[in-house]
C-alpha cells in the first residue's frame, strides 16, 4: 500500500507523532461525533487538540476515480482549509492529510485538524427559535455567506451542520467544516441564491435572510425572497421525492 502524504509547515515538527496517530488510528485516539459515515477521532498533542477524519473506503468505481483522476476527500479538505484561510474565511487550522493506495485502487484517506470548540452549530438555529440572540446570529450568518458568495467561494455542503460558530457578546465567528466539496468561481445570483437551498424549510428564517441578504446585495427584498424560497422549496421536493422511492424500493423488495 503506497501513502501519500502533505503536512502543514506549523507541523512539520511533529510529522513522526501524526505518522504514528495515522498508523495505529484504529486503536489510539478518542471517538469523537458520529461515527456513522466516516470516523472521527481525537488526538491530544502539546496543548492542543487534533481532529482526524478516516473517510471511508470507497465503492469500487470510486476507487478507481480517486486513484487514477480524483484528488481524495482528504486532499481536498486540506487544500481547500488552506485557501479559505488566504482568502480570510474562518476553518478548523489544517495540519495534514494522507491518502493509501495500491497499485491500482484507492484505499483510505485521513484528514487532520486542530479541533475548534464552538459555542453552536448553525443547526441550533433549527431547533431552538428562542435561541439568545437568534435574529442577529441568523443575520450574521447571513452576511457571513455573503462575504463568501462575494469572495467566490461556492460551498457546496452548505448545510446546518457545517457552520461552528463561536460568541462574543455581540460578536460571532463563523468556522467552515466538512471541507471537501467546494468550488472558487464567481457567484452570480441565481448560485448564490441556490447555495441557501439547504439551510432552512422554515419560511420565517428564509425571511430574515432574505431581508439581510437583499440589504448587503443591493437588490430588493422581494426579489431575493422569491428566488431563494423557490431554491429551498425545490430542494424539499427533491428530498420527498428520494423518500418515496426508497420506500417504493422497499415495498418492491
């Protein structure tokens, strides 16, 4: 099995200790989140706290894709916490990644960073309308997304799970997780309209984005409304329309 690996210059120091987590990550560290997709595991290492993601192994046709014409899940993570951090966008510090393969498959890959702790997720903002301060965080959030729209960042897991945010008072950080589909090109507007198609099927929260979105665009409120409800409806309707497939399939089996 050949390993490829890349680590950050602040790391560079500890290349032996990250060789040894990665090399025996199925018996040291300790089990962190949901393990249900891929693992995460923590590691301490003088001081700080590293979060290392085991993506798992592929299907056969991916294998293929990542060994021979795909950069992995890991490698992507990593170069692109790197960019975000150029381009002044909030990320978990990346320390390395490392990729297996044989000669002619793609095995596992890993991806290391400094765990960040966070004071909530955007998903909060989902379940607990009476959250303190909701309406400003959602419109801080709101312009957070903006900033990256205005900077070309398309992220395209913009989803209530990937944003940390941490509070100050009356200030808050937004931190970009789950990295590794991202694309850097200009936004027009009906991408940056479908980028909030994920966030939220609340009608009430889409209006307050709406309305803090069109006053950092520079269009009306209206028409920002329009567009974006219409991307996070269609997003619900392809959602129902897996479910009943899958129950459809179910039945058929």
């Amino acid at each position: 099995m050949n390993k490829t690996k890349n680590i950050h210059d602040n790391f560079k120091q500890h290349e032996a200790f990250l060789d040894d987590i990665i090399t025996n990550y199925d018996s040291k560290g300790e089990d962190y989140g949901n393990q249900k997709r891929n693992s995460l595991k923590l590691f301490k290492l003088e001081g700080k706290t590293l979060n290392v993601k085991s993506f798992r192994i592929p299907n056969i046709v991916n294998q293929i894709a990542y060994r021979f014409f795909r950069k992995s899940k890991a490698q992507r993570s990593f170069e692109y916490a790197k960019e975000l951090q150029k381009l002044g966008v909030g990320t978990p510090q990346p320390v390395a990644y490392y990729d297996y393969k044989s000669r002619f498959l793609f095995n596992r890959s890993y991806y290391i960073s400094e765990q960040l702790e966070c004071d909530l997720t955007y998903r909060e903002l989902l379940t607990d309308f009476n959250y303190p301060k909701y309406e400003s965080i959602l419109r801080a959030f709101t312009r957070f997304t903006f900033q990256l729209h205005e900077k070309g960042i398309m992220f395209l897991d913009h989803s209530p799970g990937n944003t940390l945010i941490t509070v100050d008072n009356d200030s808050y950080e937004f931190y970009l997780v789950d990295l590794n589909r991202m694309k850097f090109l200009p936004m027009d507007f009906s991408a940056r309209m479908k980028n909030f198609a994920r966030l939220s099927k609340y009608k009430h929260m889409v209006e307050i984005m709406s309305d803090e979105y069109a006053k950092c665009y520079g269009k009306p409120y209206d028409v920002i409304f329009n567009a974006m409800w219409e991307e996070v409806q269609g997003f619900r309707s392809k959602i129902r329309r897996k479910k009943k497939m899958k129950k459809l399939f179910k039945f058929w089996k």
